[in-house]
C-alpha cells in the first residue's frame, strides 16, 4: 500500500483576492478554484529560504 503524502503545511494563495487556502478548502469542491471569488488560478507557498548550492 502506498501512503499519502503530508499536505498539512501546504498553503495556497488565490490570483484574484490573495486569501490563503488550504488543500481541505479543494475537496469542498471538488475542484482547484478559490472558495471565495471562484477563481481558478491559485499558487502554492513556497517556504522563505534559500538553497544553497557550492559551485565547482
């Protein structure tokens, strides 16, 4: 069996009016669009760090 993988930190926001949802607001839905104005461009938080990489 395969397991799920964690949404729970998983944030998005909405292109039109910039409310934050939640992967739990999708599966009212059943669809990707935002709960609020019905938009469906949404984009996913990305966490606020920097990765690193050494050049050769």
């Amino acid at each position: 069996m395969e397991e799920q993988p964690s949404v729970e930190g998983v944030t998005y926001v909405c292109a039109r009016c910039g409310r934050e949802l939640r992967p739990q607001d999708f599966e009212l839905l059943h669809s990707i669009k935002c709960v609020y104005c019905g938009s469906k461009i949404v984009y996913k938080v990305r966490k606020p760090y920097v990765k690193r990489i050494k050049a050769i």
